[in-house]
C-alpha cells in the first residue's frame, strides 16, 4: 500500500514531509522484527504508529496490546507484565500470566517506557536479549516469542546521564526510531487538522462547521500547540458546541486557547515598533525597503480584494488593466503611520460579512470513510465479488472485510 493509503486507513491527516517519513519507516520496518522506539511529545499521537507496524508484519493475525507502564503502580509492574506465582506476595492468591505471555507470537506496545523502575528495566532487558523471564515469585525461566514496541515523550538520553535509565535497554530498545513530529512543526497540516476536526464535530453536533476568520488563521500557526494534536481536537469540540454562528475570529480563538501566552518567537515584533514617531524615520535601509514592500503588498492585496468585490457585486472590471497602484514614497515614513495605512488599505471587507471559505480539504484527505467505501467496492468488483482476494489486496482480514461490508451496506 502507497503512504497515502496507509494514512486513509489510519486516519492520519496532513502532508508535512515529517509525517510522510514517520508512516514510511513504520510500513519498511513493519515486515521485520526489530524493535522499534517511538518518540514525540505528549498528543502527536504516537499510539498509532505501532497499530501500523503490527497490521503490516508477519504478527498482524496475531494478538497486539497496548500498554501505558506509566500507569501501572511500581510494586505491581513486574507482576503484570510478567505473571506471578501463587503466595509470592500477599494478594496472590493464584498463579497469574503476564502480558507476555498472554501476548505470545504478538506484538506488545510499551507506552511511556521512560517511566518503567530500574528493576523492570532490567528483567525487560533479559526477555528482549533472548525471550527469557521469570514470573515474580518463580525460579522456573520461561521464554516468550513477542514483538516489542515501545513510545516515550521523555528524553532518554538525558535519563541515562541522570541514572534513571539504563543505557543499554536504550540501545536495545532503539534499534529504528520513529520520531512523531509535534504539531508546531507541521506547518499547513495545523489548518487541514482544524478543517478536519471542525467538519468531524459539525456532523457529530448537528450543526454547521465551524471554519476561520482570515484574521485566526496566522494565530493558528503563531501558537505552540504545547497539547498538539489532542490540544486542537480538544479546542475545535470547544469551539463547536460554544461558538455563536459559524465564523470563529482571532479574539474568539485566543479566548480559547489552553495557554494563552504560548506563542512562537515572532519574525516582525509589532509591537516594538511603536515608539517610532512620525518625527523619528526608521533610518535602516535594509528595514526601510523591508517596510515599503510591507506597504505595496498591502496595497496589491487591497486592490485585489476591491476587484473581487466588484465581480460579487456584478460591476464590470477591466482584468487587462494593471492594477492602479499608488506611488511608493521616496523616503519612508514613520512606521506607526505606515502600518496604519497599510491596514487601512487591506481591510476594504468592513462593510460586508465575509462568507464560508473554501475548504481545499474535504473531497480527497477528510472523506475518509467515503474513501474506504469506494476502495473496497473497487476491490470486490476487480475480484468479481471474491471477498478472500478483495481481502488480501486491501491488506485486511476477511473477518473485517465483512464487518465494512455490513456497515457501508455495500451490495454488489
């Protein structure tokens, strides 16, 4: 299956380059049997990416578990993960398997693998180097033929300067990283995730989507997304059951957001600039070019905008005639007064409410089970109904194909 398949199935939104290259390694290495490290902040969603690496290696028929070992108190990790015997503490009252060994032949995912004891550590350690463990409580060595993945948000390295955790499990449990880049880094996936998510809870609501204010849309890449992923999903539900109307502006949104002072470092700081008077020109060269350049955009933006306008209101427009621009002073002026006029010029849409933009989203990237659909009747018509070999080429079990059979109520 090509990367963009794996994403439908998986229902991974976005194109960032650093995305595309996390599900490629998960789909090369999944044919094999090394163990594999997931790194990535809390909320990029790191939990997916081992359900990705089982369904594509030779264990996908097998049992996969996922684990949060950060979750599991000290004193009964070693208990869970590797079963105990009868009376080897006080609450044993029977012999007990372990997830290992419940998870035979499959695949196990360790989440939070940085928060596992010293002690766990080192039984881990054993059972990786060559499938043996004991049950606490046991002298009796068991061996255990299961795929390790394992996720931290931590910084293992700096754990092992510190003590706190082992270097050579490190080694062992790296042998490919996958590394889940945070949403910050993502660059135009940040818009498609919201477009995504609005549309998902506008169906889930009953209601109209919610979509963004031309002036939202460069906070939205501004903030940090310290939540990533879970953060905006969390924010758009917000933004959907809260906001009046449809149209969420920048004021609503930075109302909204979790932490409203977690904003990236930016390139221009505004609001440096105005001690500048119109008595005191900005005499940089570099920073007067950059600012009359400032102004012709703004200018071209708003002659644009104005043009458009007369298309909507149906007023004849000359498209062969340049557009009327105005003549760009010799020397600068003072910034404050150049920046207000450069707003002054963009902002011609006062006296009409914007409508809906476009979303370039839905039809391909956010019509997933739309998408699933038409993928399955494909195969089962290219196999004249052979469900077994329709199965096969869709990479799933019959049993599964026959579930989305029965929910996409596909007859042919």
């Amino acid at each position: 299956m090509t990367i963009q398949q794996v994403k439908q199935r998986y229902g991974i939104i976005g194109n960032s380059p650093a995305i595309n290259t996390a599900v490629e390694i998960a789909t090369q290495v999944a044919p094999t049997e090394v163990t594999v490290l997931i790194t990535g902040e809390n909320g990029t969603g790191k939990d997916i990416f081992p359900r990705i690496v089982h369904q594509y290696s030779k264990r996908r028929h097998k049992k996969f578990m996922a684990i949060n070992t950060g979750a599991i108190p000290e004193g009964t990790l070693d208990s869970e993960l590797f079963g105990h015997e009868k009376g080897s503490f006080t609450s044993a009252i029977d012999s007990r398997k372990g997830y290992f060994e419940e998870v035979e032949d499959g695949t196990i995912f360790m989440d939070e693998v940085g928060e596992m004891p010293l002690a766990t550590q080192a039984r881990l350690l054993r059972m990786l180097e060559n499938g043996e463990y004991l049950r606490v409580g046991s002298s009796n060595v068991r061996n255990a033929d299961v795929r390790v993945i394992a996720a931290t948000n931590k910084n293992l390295v700096d754990m092992i300067r510190n003590g706190r955790f082992r270097e050579d499990l490190f080694f062992r449990l790296n042998t490919v990283n996958i590394h889940i880049p945070p949403l910050r880094e993502r660059g135009e996936d940040i818009e498609l995730l919201f477009n995504y998510f609005a549309l998902h809870f506008g169906e889930k609501y009953q209601r109209e989507p919610v979509f963004l204010a031309e002036d939202a849309i460069p906070l939205l890449y501004k903030y940090r997304w310290p939540g990533n992923v879970r953060e905006l999903r969390n924010l758009v539900e917000k933004l959907t059951v809260l906001v009046k109307g449809d149209m969420v502006t920048a004021t609503v949104l930075q109302k909204n957001l979790l932490i409203p002072d977690s904003y990236l470092p930016a390139i221009i700081n505004f609001n440096g600039a105005k001690q500048q008077t119109d008595s005191t020109p900005l005499e940089d060269p570099d920073k007067d070019m950059l600012f009359r350049m400032i102004s012709t955009l703004g200018k071209e933006v708003a002659e644009l905008k104005h043009m458009f306008r007369s298309v909507l209101e149906g007023r004849p427009v000359d498209l062969d005639d340049d557009l009327p621009m105005r003549n760009i002073p010799q020397r600068s002026p003072g910034y404050d007064e150049l920046y207000a006029e450069t707003l002054q010029e963009a902002q011609i849409v006062e006296h009409y409410q914007p409508g809906r933009p476009v979303t370039p989203l839905l039809e391909e990237s956010l019509s997933l089970e739309k998408k699933e659909k038409e993928l399955i009747i494909k195969a089962l018509t290219k196999h004249n109904n052979n469900r077994k070999k329709a199965a096969t080429e869709l990479g799933i079990s019959e049993r599964t194909l026959y579930r989305k059979i029965k929910n996409y109520d596909i007859n042919l």
